[in-house]
C-alpha cells in the first residue's frame, strides 16, 4: 500500500508566479505593446531561472495574450474584433440563459446573496484591471453560480478564467469599468421583479453594453508593431 506523506504547506510553482506577474503587468499597462519582451531580461528582473518564465511566456502564447517573435521573444498580440465578439456573444449566452433560471425559481435568498456579493465588491478599493477584473468576474459568477447548474459554471470559468479575457479587459478605461461594476445592483432587480424573458434581456443587454464599450476601446488601443 503506497504511503503518501502529508502536505503541510502549499507551494506556488514558479512558472505559476511568473506568469501571474507578467499578465498583470500586462494587465496594468507596464509593459509597452511594442516592447519585445525577451526571457532572459525577464528571468533576471523575476531572480529566476529561465525555465520557468519560458513556461510562463509559453501559457501566455497559447492562451493568445503573446505571439513569438523569434529567439526566444514575444510580442504582445493584438486583439482582433472578432475574437471580442465571439467572447461577449458566448458570455450573453451563458449568463442570460442563468439570469432567466434565476427568475423562473424566484428565491428570495438567492437574490440576497447576490446583492451582498455585489455590494461586498463595489465597496472594494479597486486601482487597478485586474483588481476590476477580479470583481466584475466574482458578481458575474455569483449569477450563474446560485442556478446550481454546475455545466453552467463550468462554461463560465472557461471564459472568465483565462489571460486573454484579463488581457482584453484591460484595454477599456478604469472610469469606464468602474460605472459598469456599479450596474449590478439594478440588473439584480431585475431578475428579481421582471419575467424569465425580461430578465435574460437584461443580463444579454449589460453584456452587449460591456461589448459595445469594448470595441469602442480598441479603436484607441496602441498596437503592437
């Protein structure tokens, strides 16, 4: 019978970390679009090998944030309209049709819960992207999460729990994200006093909002070169 010993502390694997940096810093605007961004000058600004920040550039590449530009560089990819689309489409999909079981069931406590977690997270100090990010994806998850349909959330964590939606999240000003997140509330009354139809239209339409202001961004967007 095999003896496994106990895991007393949990460890961050370094690829893990370095890829953590290197998104937000994407995130946050503190990497140069046109900037190449090389591993060695990475590894030495993380004091880390180079093993684990090619893991890392590596993840970023195959989630479409990066594109490889030769020995050993990358370049930040630029987003293209359509990819947007596809992604706000797939989210208005998933997150209308929770909105419409939410309404149909009707529970009160559901929906008090969900105004707690909404007002738990606008009362939140948020600075930067991934900071609004964070919060935007929790009070979204917090919908889809309480239909109790678990193929539901798992579709939603595809779509939010990736670098790229971070990565395209991050191009719409901080203004702008801070008057989306403070929507909540209302679209909330909705599905709580509205029909099932009323309530998917209003979670497709805050979504179709979120993609119109999008798009609007990447207008004035810089580009990699």
């Amino acid at each position: 019978m095999t003896t496994f010993k106990k895991i007393k502390t949990p460890r961050i694997r370094l690829a893990d970390e370095a890829y953590a940096q290197i998104l937000e810093a994407i995130a946050n605007g503190e990497i140069d679009p046109n900037r190449k961004i090389v591993q060695e000058k990475l590894a030495a600004e993380l004091d880390i090998s180079r093993t684990p920040v090619r893991e890392a550039l590596l993840r970023l590449e195959q989630e479409g944030i990066l594109e490889i530009a030769g020995r050993g560089g990358f370049y930040i990819r630029k987003v293209s309209h359509e990819e947007v689309r596809f992604i706000y489409e797939t989210r208005a999909a998933i997150e209308g049709y929770s909105a419409r079981l939410l309404s149909e069931a009707a529970n009160t406590r559901t929906f008090q819960q969900i105004d707690a977690i909404i007002s738990f997270e606008e009362g939140r100090d948020l600075e930067t992207a991934a900071e609004l990010y964070d919060a935007n994806r929790k009070i979204h998850r917090a919908f889809v999460e309480r239909t109790q349909n678990r193929y539901l959330l798992d579709m939603f964590d595809q779509m939010w729990n990736r670098g790229f939606s971070l990565h395209m999240f991050s191009l719409i000003p901080s203004a702008d994200l801070q008057l989306s997140l403070g929507e909540h509330h209302a679209l909330c009354d909705v599905l709580r006093n509205g029909t099932p139809a009323e309530s998917e239209a209003a979670m497709r339409a805050h979504i179709h909002t979120g993609l119109d202001l999008q798009l609007a961004c990447m207008k004035d967007a810089p580009s990699a070169s």
